[in-house]
C-alpha cells in the first residue's frame, strides 16, 4: 500500500511542477478555470471544480490524476498543507 501511495504522490507532485512550468503561458487564456492533468499533460480545462472531477472520473479511472485551479494566487490550506498522507 505504501508504494501505491508513493507512487500516486510522485505522479501528483511531478505533475504540479509541470503545471508550475506551464502556468505563465496558460494564465491569460484560461484564468479561474481547473485543469486536469495526467502524466505530465492537461486533458482539459473546466469551468467548475466539480466538472474536473466528474471528468477525472471518465477519463482517469485509475485515479492518477490532478486538479489544479488556474491561478496565480498562493493558497495556503494551512494544517492539509503539511498532512502526512499515511497518517
């Protein structure tokens, strides 16, 4: 279970620093919209959180995927920011 969750984070961190790197060139046409990314590539932008999550669901069934919100604010999710996610 420990290498699946290894695993899930390394995909989840490699892709939020491919979302970082794209970031700059995507903000002024997709501001304020979710990205789903997978593997390093964005399957799609979506208006509403929940329209990224139903389509994760459809297009990622393994659950090796991403949402991030297109924005360049810094959201702070306090204590869920620093979580062990075995614990």
């Amino acid at each position: 279970m420990r290498d699946a969750i290894s695993k899930r984070q390394q995909q989840v961190d490699a892709n939020y620093e491919y979302f970082k790197s794209i970031l700059p060139g995507i903000l002024h046409v997709h501001k304020n919209k979710f990205a789903l990314l997978q593997n390093c590539e964005v399957r799609g932008y979506y208006d509403a959180l929940a329209d990224a999550l139903e389509a994760a669901h459809a297009f990622c069934p393994e659950g090796d995927y991403s949402v991030q919100e297109v924005s360049n604010r810094v959201i702070d999710l306090g204590h869920f920011s620093h979580v062990d996610p075995l614990i």
